[in-house]
C-alpha cells in the first residue's frame, strides 16, 4: 500500500467512524506548495452524503484522524483538509524498497486480464517512415504500460501485404529492376522495394501526361495508362493464384520482412503475433450473410451490400461490393470476430492508428455492436495525430518522406558528436562507446515523439528533436547514470531509522516515488505514455534539486549516507523502469 492509498484508508475509516457513512472512494491530491502538509482530502464531494458546511466535514475529519495519530497536524482551506504525516510513514517507504526493489509495482497473474494491442501494420511496398515510427513507439510503449499496470497483453500487427498498391512495386521491378536484389545492390530490401514504387508513380505520371496531351481526360488518362493497366492485370493474377506472380510476390515479400525486422529490432519494438492481409481478406463474407439474415445490412439493386447508420449521425457504409468482393471495413469486421473467437480470455482490443481513420472505427464498432457482440464495448481506437513536416505533408509515392533508418542513423550520429565534444569518454572502448550512442540517441528520438500527447500533431523537426537539453530523453538518461556513480563510489547499507529527520524535500521525493504506480494505471486507462514520460521528467527535476542542496556520500553520519544512497537508488530504479515503459535504456555511464 503506497502512501496515497493509506491516505485514502485512513480518510475513508475516519469518515464512518464521525460520520457512521462508507463512502465508495474518497478524492486525495497532493497538497499544493504554498500550504502545509503532503496531501490533501478534496471535501466538496462529500457535502451531500455527509450533510454539512465543508469546513466543518474537514475540521471533523481531521480532528478524528489526529486523535487516532494517523496524521501529526491539519489545516483546512474552505473544502479542501491538507494534512501532515508522520515521517515514520515516509521512512517506512525507503526501507520496503531497500528490502524489496520490485516495492509498489503490480504484477501480472494467470487471472489478469488480456488486453490485445495492435500497431505498426505497414504495407509491403515501402520501408517505414518517420509516421511508422510514432505508431510504433507508441503501440510498443502503450503495451508495456497495459502489462505494468498489471494485465496479460498481446502485441500485433496485420502486415499489409496485398493488393494494387503491392502490384504497383512489382510490375516496377519487373520493367526497371534488371533483376537487382538487396543483395546485388546492397540495399535493405524495403529500401529496394520502396525505390519501385516511387519508380511506378513517376513512370506513371508520365504516361497520364502523354494521353492528356493526346486528347484524353485526366481521369480517363489515370485508368488507361499502360502501368496501371499492368498492375490491374497482375493483381487479377494474384487473386488467381498465378504461379509466376505468386512467386514474386513472395520473394519481394521477403526482402521487406527482412527490412523490417532490421529497423524494428533497431526501434526496439517487438510483436507477439503476426497476421497477414493475403490470409485475412476474405474474412468478414459470413459476418455480411448473417447480418443481411438479421436486417442490420441491406442489398441494393445492382447486389451490393450496406449498412444505413444515418440515425446514428453517420451516413450509409458499403460492406461488400456488387461483385461479392470485400472492403477494408469487411475484413476488420471478420477479424475482429476471429481474434475474440480465437482468443477466450481476450477482454480488450486496442487499434494503434492514426486520427485520419476516427470514422472508420467509429463506424467499424458501431457495426459490431448492432451485429450484437457485446465485447465491441471492449474495442478501442487510440488515435494519434499525424507527424508533419516543416514543408508540408508525407508523400510514400513521391519519396518524400523521413525514412525510419535514415532518421535513426542520424540521431546515432548527432549522439555520438555530442557525447565526443562533451568528453568523459576515455575509459570506453570503441563498442562500449557504439553502445552509448545507441541509447542516447535513441533515448533523444523516442522520449521526443513519446512526450507529446498522442492525440496531438507533432510538427517534426529533426534539429529541434535531439536538443539534448530541457525536457528530452539525455537529460533524464543522465540523472539516472549520476545516481550510478553515487553507488559505485558506495553502495548503500542498513540505517537506523530512528536517525533520520526527513526534510521537506525528501519527503516530496517520496510521494512523487510513491505516485508512480498510480502514473501507471492513469497512463494506462488513457493510453498515454506522455504521462509517465512526464512523470520522469518531474522526478528527475525533483532529484537534481535535491542533489544540488543536499550532501549525500559527504558527511560523517552513516545513517544519513545510507538513507540518502537507498533513496537515491530507489530514484534511479524508478527511473529505470519509466524510461524501459517508453521502450528506452539506460547508460550505467555518460
């Protein structure tokens, strides 16, 4: 029980004790600055169960609680009761984590829920880019936090890996590729892919250009031109299974994976499942049948199936085409159906996606609600905003995008200068060194994106992004690897408790410690990792301050040494275990 919810305890017995009342829950925060005390009961929530002025609930309360010597003094501010600690409270909190490190975290049980996350879903046509990389750390760092907060969590992805637009890179390759590979050219293989892709758009504008110029509308222009016309055919191809094309298909599916396992394994996100369009298109025909049967959908005349929602706000979603063929909304309806079905105790589904797909899983939920399953409750839409650039928008098909490996690579080398110019490097070797500069660089990138509230837009500025100073992912790396010094020059041992007069800044220290697994829980039920990136940031400026003020190995009282040195290290742990939650390392060294 951490400090806040033996607060809580003690504030809710005191109530029924003065006021024969149990209330549900009572709301504590943190006493503000300019007031005495460590924390505060919130009084005007309570006024209609208890019947009274608030002042006199507050008054009535505290007097019961320091009575009971659960609290050494109070004051009350209108409807606010801020009340004072014993510090025996707070010692106690530094010696359970000298006894066990793992004090105040969750863990996960074979009775906790299981909560799905699904991120990442890249098509097979084009490397990631710099809005994979925000999708990604965010589903990764969401997932951790899910399972921090103390549920089973599955990480997933749908890698889309057909239609025209893998055609598209194909019939590229084939006419302009002169069978180059990753390995003739030395490229990753998504790079290789993507290069034909860009390749197919800039060939194909052409040729729209050359029939507008024959008289053709542009229109007519986009659907004639030779390219697109041979991508068509291939994915009719594909569909029937053609050997030749299958075969293709796969190999240049190859290299992709292979591209992307390079650059996940470098982001430092992993999935525990994989699932494949080419497998999951055809799911979701049933679903229509049966809907159809039950008056949720409707058939047009020309055969093509929908859904009217306009009493709902929406409009009218077509399901399945008049040729029986699916959409996109039918394969999310069949596979949100098999996960369920294939996975008994999954409880919650998470989609990782981007805020231009909000009507889409507005409606996509809504469908499966009025299909009546009752887990489309349980479904989720974490919708991030887009990542901009200073000129303007990404392009895949025009090249004009931040590539994921390129902007890793150039974080690494902006860490790496900055960490030689800043010295204290000498006792490195050179792979020590490499290994340093992946982490702060990659510290600086994910603490930049993660930081940002996900529903907001990120204006992405790479010089802005490894600023090493302020609020940025370095700056904590480093606190963290100043804590690490402390012990190594002495590592902490028992202290006599009895010894310890805390000041007020350890105790703040404390309870902004004791808050981090309550940060967990809120980051989890919002989806938000901006929260405990923050949270760190808090109680790193925190600690500098009070390392700045307050001599921890200097002095002779021992007791005083050790207790500073185990408070210190429960700091470090903690920010540890925030920065691993953002998907982050940390340097022993810097």
């Amino acid at each position: 029980m951490n400090l806040k919810q033996q607060v809580e305890y003690f504030v809710r017995n005191a109530i029924q004790d003065v006021f024969e009342i149990l209330p549900e829950s009572v709301e504590i925060q943190f006493t503000r600055r300019e007031f005495e005390g460590e924390y505060t009961l919130v009084v005007f929530p309570l006024i209609r169960s208890l019947k009274g002025k608030p002042e006199d609930i507050a008054t009535k309360i505290g007097d019961h609680l320091l009575a009971q010597k659960q609290i050494v003094a109070f004051n009350v501010v209108k409807g606010f009761l801020n009340m004072s600690l014993d510090s025996a409270l707070f010692l106690n909190n530094v010696v359970n984590y000298a006894t066990d490190k793992s004090y105040g975290f969750t863990q996960v049980t074979p009775t906790s829920r299981t909560v799905m996350v699904e991120y990442s879903s890249p098509n097979t046509n084009k490397p990631l880019h710099l809005g994979h990389v925000r999708n990604n750390l965010l589903g990764f760092s969401v997932a951790k936090i899910i399972q921090a907060a103390g549920n089973n969590v599955i990480k997933t992805q749908i890698i889309n890996d057909r239609g025209i637009h893998i055609c598209k890179s194909m019939v590229a390759w084939q006419k302009f590729g002169n069978g180059e590979t990753p390995a003739s050219t030395g490229l990753k293989g998504d790079h290789l892919v993507g290069k034909y892709y860009v390749e197919f758009d800039k060939n194909y504008r052409l040729e729209i250009k050359e029939l507008m110029e024959q008289g053709l509308s542009e229109d007519d222009a986009k659907k004639q031109a030779p390219l697109f016309v041979e991508a068509q055919q291939m994915l009719r191809q594909w569909e029937a299974q053609e050997p030749a094309v299958i075969e293709l298909w796969k190999t240049m599916n190859s290299w992709v994976y292979d591209g992307f396992a390079k650059t996940y394994k470098r982001l430092g996100v992993e999935f525990d499942e994989y699932l494949y369009e080419s497998n999951t298109y055809i799911l979701g025909k049933d679903i229509v049948d049966e809907g159809l049967a039950n008056g949720v959908f409707f058939k047009k005349e020309d055969g093509s199936v929908w859904i009217d929602l306009t009493e709902d706000g929406l409009d009218q979603k077509l399901v399945l085409r008049s040729d029986g063929t699916s959409v996109y909304m039918t394969q999310d309806l069949g596979t949100a159906v098999e996960r369920f079905k294939n996975n008994a105790t999954l409880e919650e589904l998470i989609y990782v996606v981007g805020n231009e797909q909000d009507y889409h899983f507005k409606v996509l939920f809504l469908i499966l609600a009025k299909l009546g399953y009752t887990w489309a409750e349980s479904l989720h839409h974490l919708s991030y905003g887009m990542v901009d650039l200073p000129n303007g928008k990404m392009k895949s098909r025009e090249g004009t995008v931040v590539d994921a490996d390129e902007l890793m690579e150039e974080i690494y080398q902006t860490a790496k200068t900055i960490s030689e110019e800043l010295g204290k490097l000498e006792a490195y070797d050179d792979a020590e060194k490499a290994e340093l500069y992946e982490k702060i660089g990659m510290g600086a990138l994910k603490y930049y994106i993660l930081k940002v509230d996900p529903k907001k837009r990120i204006l992405f500025d790479p010089q802005e992004s490894v600023d090493f100073n302020g609020n940025t992912g370095p700056f904590i790396q480093y606190t963290y690897a100043r804590i690490q010094s402390l012990v190594r020059k002495q590592a902490p041992a028992a202290f006599a408790i009895e010894q310890i007069v805390l000041n007020e800044a350890e105790k703040e220290m404390i309870r902004a410690l004791n808050d981090f697994q309550p940060t967990i829980k809120k980051a989890a039920d919002e989806l938000s990792p901006a929260l405990i990136a923050n949270y760190a940031y808090e109680l790193v400026k925190l600690f500098n301050s009070f390392y700045q003020n307050n001599p921890i190995l200097k002095g002779d009282d021992e007791d005083v040494k050790n207790f500073r040195l185990y408070l210190s290290q429960w700091v470090a742990n903690t920010i540890e275990s925030s920065l691993d939650l953002l998907g982050i390392g940390v340097p022993e060294r810097m």
